[in-house]
C-alpha cells in the first residue's frame, strides 16, 4: 500500500507533531490527506506544510473540535458528502488536562476526546470503511494504558480526578475499543489496530478550555513517533491483521484488563449511551 494514489486518508489531531508527520508522509505516498484541526489558522498552517513537504495538492482541510459531538457530526458529514471511500483512519487527536474540566455535554473532558472522540468518529464513518476494501483504521494509544483502569461507576473521574490517571484510563479504553471492534469486524474486509507511538519530545498536552499551554513529553522526536501508524497505515506486512497492539512496528501483548471482553461490551455500550443522539 506505500504508493497511495486514489487512496483518501483522514488524520486528526494533524497540525502537529506525529498527526502532522503522518499527515505529510501519507499525502507524500500519493494519498488524498484530510487534515483535520481544531484551530482554523492552526489548520490552514499545517495544510500548506503537508502540500510543501509532499508536492501533493489533494490535501484538504476540515475543522474538528473533539469535545463537541456536534462537531464530530458535522465533520463527519462534510467529509462523506464529498468522498465516496476512506482507505485510512488515523485517530490520532488526543490531549491530557490537568484540571478536571466538562464539556458542554457534561462529559470530563478528556475521556470526551481521547475515547468518544475516537468511539464516535470511527462509528460514523464505519460504513464507508467497511464499504472501502482493504480500509484500516489506526488507533493512537499509549504504552500508559498498562497504568489506566476502567471503572463503569466513575468514568468521569468527578471525585478523584488527577489528570495523569484520567489520561491513563482513556488510552486504556483505546484499546478495548480497538479489540471490541476488530471482534465486531470480523468477516469484513477493513481492519483495526491499535499502538504506542514511543514517548514522543511534542508539546501535547492542555490545560484547560480557556488555555492552549502544553508541555514537551518524552526525547522520541515525531518523525520517529510517527513511523509505528504509518506502519500500520500502509505496510503490506499487516494487511488483513487486526484487533492487535503495536509497539514500535512489533506486535506487542497490551494490558491483562484491555483482554477482557466483558468490559470492553460494557464500555461500548455506555459509549453509545453518551454518544446516542449522534446516531438518531
């Protein structure tokens, strides 16, 4: 799949680090790049950087706040009114908060987006998917999940929020989302897979809604960060492989609790409970 002519890719979260290198290096191999921000002229930047670095003009821009539900509609529905296939979903928007913060739905902000975000976009797109062949769809986790745990009762962190163990819990749900689907998908021609990107040298995370102040994480720059979900994305070696944890392009064991299908029935379906209205 490395020449990617013809092939239409989205990336969220693609107006920096490993989005955004991702985001250039698909639209490099040829395929038509949907780069997806929350930021308009934060948006507008990363779309001249991916058709400057790539040469490639079939890139396009879409506004995505993934807090919102509303917003992840709208995107979603802008997208599918003018294509007819998505080869590759790389949900890649992500975030950590220190405070404990709700959405305008009362969702604690980042199981809102670094899980629903990822449960809702992929859900409304999943026809085209499924319609796509060949199509995958690339799961940004974090070898952190290993420290998160799912408690149905306390999803919102409202008594004991820390964001640290709130952005654990979501990546965590990452996968079980991940597995949970790869089960669903069984049979059809469209896979899924989730990975650690290494703890990548990027500003990443948010302080809250009224502030855009990050911080650098790790010392992997994005450049390398960005290699495991292209791996995932094009390499012919994991064609038809899904429902399987990557850690730097290697198979990998995830945690005892992302196994547990019984929780991952449960999540998805309080996942559909939160997001529901989307899909009425």
């Amino acid at each position: 799949m490395n020449n990617l002519k013809g092939k239409v890719s989205i990336v969220t979260g693609s107006t920096s680090g490993i989005g955004l290198v991702t985001a250039k290096e698909l639209a490099k191999m040829g395929a038509t790049i949907v780069v997806v921000a929350r930021d308009e002229e934060r948006g507008k930047a990363a779309l001249r950087e991916v058709v400057e670095y790539s040469r490639n003009d079939n890139v396009e821009l879409l506004i995505c706040d993934f807090s919102s539900q509303p917003s992840i509609i709208q995107f979603a529905e802008k997208f599918m009114r003018k294509h007819d296939r998505l080869d590759i979903l790389v949900n890649n928007a992500g975030m950590m908060s220190k405070h404990r913060v709700e959405t305008d739905a009362g969702i604690e902000l980042t199981f809102a987006v670094n899980h629903l975000g990822y449960f809702l976009t992929t859900n409304l797109l999943l026809d085209m998917l499924k319609e796509t062949p060949s199509s995958r769809t690339v799961v940004v986790s974090s070898h952190l999940h290993e420290q998160g745990n799912i408690d149905l009762n306390n999803l919102m962190h409202k008594y004991d929020y820390h964001g640290f163990k709130a952005y654990c819990d979501s990546k965590l749900a990452n996968i079980l989302f991940t597995y949970k689907l790869a089960s669903d998908l069984n049979g059809h021609d469209t896979t899924i897979n989730a990975l650690h990107p290494g703890v990548i040298k990027t500003k990443f995370s948010i302080e809250d809604r009224t502030s855009d102040a990050t911080f650098p994480m790790g010392q992997i720059t994005p450049n390398d960060g960005a290699k495991t979900q292209l791996y995932l994305g094009t390499s012919h070696e994991v064609q038809g492989v899904s429902g399987v944890y990557f850690n730097e392009m290697r198979m990998e064991k995830s945690s005892s609790m992302s196994y547990d299908a019984e929780l991952a029935d449960m999540l998805w379906h309080k996942s559909l409970e939160l997001t529901r209205p989307c899909f009425v």
